[in-house]
C-alpha cells in the first residue's frame, strides 16, 4: 500500500474503501458536536470525489437524510462510514474511525460547533 492512501472499511468488512490522503492529512480531521456526530463518535475526513474509490460493499450502501434532508449519509449495518457532506457538496467525508489502524493519539482533530451549524459553517470549508 502507499503511504499515500488510507483504507478501511466497516466492521463487518463488507464495505472496504481507499483514499488519497489530504494534503493537509495531519489537520484535516474534524470533530462536530451536533446530536448525530456525538453520538456516533464521528471524526470527519474530507477528501474530495476523485481521492475516494469504494473498493466493495456498494450493492449494500443505502442513503440515510435527517433533519433538513441536506446530508447525505450513505449507511448500511455499519451506519455513517461514509457522507456526503452538506458542508462539502462535491467532496466524501469518511468517518476517520473506520481507517484501517486508526490511532486517535495519533491525529490533531479540530472541533466544529454543528449544534450551530449555520453560524459555522465557514470555518470548515
């Protein structure tokens, strides 16, 4: 494997993916404290289209909307392994927690107010 790609995938294994590193790998991981990310323990990284390629497990995604129908999850079993982000229209953003060998002392994760989504959004893009 590079040491430019990441894998991983869901914890049945069905869904396997690889992305191309962000160029600004080691920033790049976000937490938000809105009521989804916190109770799904979610830390984004978003790469755009192009860095992402789903390896298998397309045939089990299903789409998931909530609230204002403008985030796109795609979740199957093992929900929010991948999204769509409302912040991030062309862009993926992978759960950083389904990387293969993620280390969570091992990243600077930069917080988001998602509780107040509209105020902040700025701050992401």
């Amino acid at each position: 494997m590079s040491n430019d790609l990441k894998t991983g995938g869901c914890h049945c294994g069905k869904v396997r993916f690889e992305v191309v590193k962000a160029s600004n790998d080691q920033e790049n991981y976000v937490y938000c404290n809105c009521s989804i990310c916190t109770k799904k323990g979610i830390i984004h990284y978003i790469v755009p289209k192009t860095s992402f390629k789903l390896l298998q497990g397309e045939d089990i995604l299903s789409l998931y909307t909530f609230n204002t129908v403008q985030a796109v999850v795609s979740a199957h079993i093992c929900k929010y392994i991948l999204f769509i982000p409302r912040s991030h229209p062309n862009d993926i953003d992978v759960n950083a927690r389904c990387f293969d060998d993620f280390d969570i002392t091992q990243v600077k994760i930069r917080d988001f107010d998602g509780k107040n989504w509209e105020q902040n959004v700025k701050s992401i893009q």
